[in-house]
C-alpha cells in the first residue's frame, strides 16, 4: 500500500535493533469524497510505533516530524490517521500537534444467544 501510494516508511534502530516506525501514504479523494470537503491530496499515518522500552524520549514526534514534512513536500492539503480503540495518551498527543477529531466511527458487538 505504501509504494502503490506514493508513501514512505521511516524507521529508527539502535544498532541493529527496531525500535520504532511510521509508515505514511499519500491518497488523492474521488469526486464524490471532495462533495464532502475532503481535500484532493491527502497524506495518511498508517502506523506509527516506538518500542514500550523507548517512548518519552521524542522519538514518535521526530518520526512525525520527518513524514509530515514529506507530506507537505509532495503538495497534501492534509494529515489523517485512524485511532482505533479508546487511547487517551495518542489522543492527547495528536491533540498537541495541531489534530482534531474529524470523524468518529463507532460501533457496538451484537450479542448473540448460543
């Protein structure tokens, strides 16, 4: 998805270990979706990820940092993510970066009886 979207992987290691990503795509909105106000390019974070043993140390927002500014390089109007689950810490993180919530899409498990 990331090459077929003009997207970018960028990756941090401490010797040879992985110890966070951020893989970003660039998606450009049909017409139907512009009708809704969403812009014509946008950059998608697909999945951003820093090792539990190495968070508090600035590497999420140096990794943010760099696709964000490959994202206004290649010309998006915007920045998207999807934040699946109930997560106050990334909230508030994206909060602090300039985000806001946009879309919500909730859902609710049927119950079914055996």
């Amino acid at each position: 998805e990331v090459k077929n979207h003009k997207g970018v992987i960028y990756l941090v290691t401490q010797g040879q270990e992985l110890i966070g990503f951020i893989a970003g795509a660039i998606y450009k909105a049909t017409i139907f979706e512009q009708t809704y106000m969403i812009p014509k390019l946008t950059g998608w974070v697909l999945l951003l990820y820093v090792d539990a043993a190495y968070r508090d140390q600035k590497i999420g927002t140096e990794l943010m940092d760099m696709l964000e500014k490959y994202f206004t390089k290649k010309g998006c109007e915007n920045i998207r993510f999807e934040a699946v689950g109930s997560h106050d810490r990334p909230y508030a993180y994206y909060k602090r970066r300039g985000y806001h919530a946009w879309a919500v899409d909730m859902i609710k498990p049927i119950k079914r009886s055996s």
